[in-house]
C-alpha cells in the first residue's frame, strides 16, 4: 500500500526547518566553538556548503525517485542494493542518536535536573503517538513549533546584537585549520534536517515540483539563522560560550534582559521538539521502506490501514530512542550522528552524480565538491565516535550478509 501525498510545499518546508532550527541552535555551539574557535564563521560556512552540495543532490534523486526512503531509496536505484542498504543504515543509526540527543535537550531546558530522564522518555513517547495518527497532524504540530521557535530566537539575536556594544566577550582560542574543520563536522549535524523533506518523498503532492524547492528554501532558511546566532553568541560570550550546557539561554541573561530568559527557554524546548518529531518521522519512512526490501525486518514495512502511516515502524523507532535515553548521555551523540550522516550523504552525492539527463537539475561538480567535503568532515571527527560509528556499520553489513546467506539456502 502507498503513503498518501498529503503535504503541501509548505508543510515540507516547515518539517525542513523543524529539523534543522533545534538541534544545531540549543546543541552544538559549545562543543563547535571550543574546536574552531575564533574560526566559528568559517567552519559554519563550510558546513553550509557542504550542506548545499548535499541538498542538491537530494533534489535531484527525489525529484527522479518520489519515494519513501530518502538516499536509501534512491542508491538502490542509481547504484544497487549494497550501497543503498549502507546509506539506509547510516541514516537510520546517525538519526536515533539525533533523536535521544534531542529528547535529553528538550528535558534540560524544560525540566529540573531530577526529572530530565522521565521527561525526555515521555517527550519521545507522546511524538511517536502523534506521528502514528497521520502525517498532516505531524505537519502541522511541526509549523506550531517552528513559529514559537523563530520567536525566541529572534529574541536571543535582539539581545545579543543590543548588548554587543556593552560588554567586551572573552576571545576565542585561536583558529586551527583543523579546528575549523572538525568544527564543520559538527555544525553539519545541525544542516542534516533537510533529508527528512526527502525520505518523505511519497508523501509530498507534486514532489518532482516541490521537493527540491522545499530542500533548498529549508536549508537558506536555516543558514540565515545559524548565522545570526553565531554573531549574536560571539559577540555576547566569547569564549565562556565553550563551557556552557545552555549557552543560547547565556545570551539573554549576559544582556540583562532577565525577563526573557523563560521565552528562551520554551524556545528551546519546542526547537527540541520540533526536531525530535521531524526525526522520527524521517526514521520511520527510511525503517519502512527498508523493511520493504527485507534490509530490516519486513515486520517494519506495514502501513496501517486507517491512518495510512507505518505505525509499526514509528513505534520501533522510539522503543529504541527510549533505550537510548535511559542508558546514555548527550556526550558525544553530535559526533556519532554525523559521522552516520555524513557517509549517508557521501552516498547520496555519488547516486546523483551517475544520473543523466534529462534526471540532472544542478552540475556534476556539485555532487563532487559535497562527496570529497563529506570525506573531508567525517575524517575530522572526534575519534571515539568514528570508531564506534565503524563498529555500528560494520555491524549492519554483517547483518545483511548473513541474512542473504540465509536467503540463499
């Protein structure tokens, strides 16, 4: 049975945006920041070209391929069944520590410290319930969220750009060449979101059309962003932004503007949400369309009846996040997803790059630029999540092989 092609241009941007606007805002500067330095701006920049090479190639492929999956879907085609089966994996292991890491920021900005876990247990629980009652009342929780975001946002850039001139921040460390790119390793996991507009591809109306126009506003959306809170933290904390769990929340208490210290905080809570829901939303069609081909358990590839969503597989998904939340912390959950992210998307760039016309929409050299830039940033990555990134594909390759020697007897 088909998804049903319920969402608009609109909705698709509006999940793009909820899954970029989230977790690189409230996660990711500190740990960024105390690799790149004063080289913040640089790392961001390619971060974000790397991400727009990336993007167009997912484009491309959604725009030939309308189907759930994302690059899982799309490799399978364009190259075979191997390397669709190593994107797929790579989407679905980097996204659910995305999602936990997203869970556990939701809880810091929402509960006291004692309640964090339970919270985040229930955050994931009560999403997955959602996206198990239709797609359109996922779309439209994530437009909700993303509005109450963007407004606590712009709140931190007001104080931030208002205090500037008050108040001379700690200097940064030094740029290191390195540094900067290890930092861009880490700000592309806040780029990622716009693949769940194309794992969603079966469900987009006129999605040769509005794919790749929701892809590439999704993500100019979200470079802007980025770039107004990274002057807005540089200029307000300097380096004191490294040590800080909270240092979006900084910003307005560094200003003075105490009062809206709690709008920032329900920013970040809904910013959290509005990820963690896209997210699974995005896990669960890749689960699904996996399922489908037997690279998962073909028990994942049901769609229910009713709601016309693949129940069974949103609801594995988050069993699996809550696991993860109740044994894990938050430490290092950015570098293991994007060492899964970036190798999804090194796939992705070399799908697109065999397609011929009249399947091309952008130049080769695209596609080229983001393959050797994904090779480039994953190779920068910290260590312990590269070798457990490793150890977690290897794993899935051996799954598959032995579930074809199976297969075979």
């Amino acid at each position: 049975m088909p998804l049903a092609r319920r969402l608009t241009l609109t909705d698709a941007v509006a999940i793009g945006l909820g899954s970029m606007i989230g977790a690189g805002v409230f996660a990711v500067w500190a740990p960024a920041l105390g690799v790149a330095g004063s080289g913040i701006l640089i790392a961001l920049g390619i971060a974000a070209v790397v991400a727009f090479c990336n993007a167009t190639a997912s484009a491309q492929l959604a725009a030939v391929h309308p189907v759930a999956g994302g690059t899982y879907a799309y490799a399978r085609a364009e190259i075979g069944p191997w390397s669709g089966f190593i994107a797929g994996w790579c989407f679905v292991i980097g996204k659910i520590a995305s999602c936990a890491a997203m869970a556990m920021t939701f809880a810091a900005y929402a509960a006291p410290e004692a309640w964090r876990t339970p919270v985040a247990v229930i955050a994931v629980a009560a999403l997955a319930v959602v996206n198990c009652f239709g797609i359109t009342r996922t779309a439209l929780l994530t437009r909700i969220l993303v509005v109450i975001t963007l407004i606590g946002l712009a709140v931190v850039v007001a104080a931030g750009f208002a205090t500037a001139s008050e108040a001379a921040p700690a200097p940064l460390p030094d740029a290191t060449a390195y540094g900067i790119l290890q930092g861009a390793g880490l700000l592309f996991f806040a780029f990622a979101g716009y693949a769940r507009i194309a794992t969603m591809g079966e469900e987009v109306a006129d999605p040769a059309r509005n794919i790749p126009r929701a892809i590439v506003l999704a993500l100019a959306g979200a470079v802007v962003v980025y770039v107004l809170v990274a002057l807005a933290v540089m200029r307000t904390l300097g380096a004191h932004a490294i040590g800080s769990a909270r240092p979006i929340a900084d910003v307005v208490a560094a200003s003075g503007w105490t009062g809206s210290e709690q709008v920032v905080r329900v920013a970040a809570a809904t910013a959290s949400l509005g990820a963690l829901l896209a997210l699974l939303t995005g896990i669960g069609r890749t689960a699904l369309a996996m399922g489908r081909e037997a690279d998962l358990p073909r028990f994942l590839a049901h769609i229910d009846s009713r709601w016309q969503v693949p129940q069974r597989a949103e609801i594995t998904i988050a069993l699996i996040v809550i696991g993860i939340v109740l044994i894990a912390d938050l430490r290092g959950a950015i570098g293991f997803s994007s060492f899964g992210v970036l190798l999804y998307y090194l796939i992705a760039n070399a799908a697109a790059f065999r397609q011929r016309r009249p399947a091309r929409r952008y130049p080769r050299l695209l596609q080229v630029v983001g393959a050797l830039g994904c090779l480039l940033l994953v190779s920068t990555l910290p260590a312990v999540a590269s070798l457990i990134g490793t150890g977690v594909v290897l794993a899935g390759v051996g799954y598959r092989m032995l579930r074809l020697s199976l297969a075979a007897r």
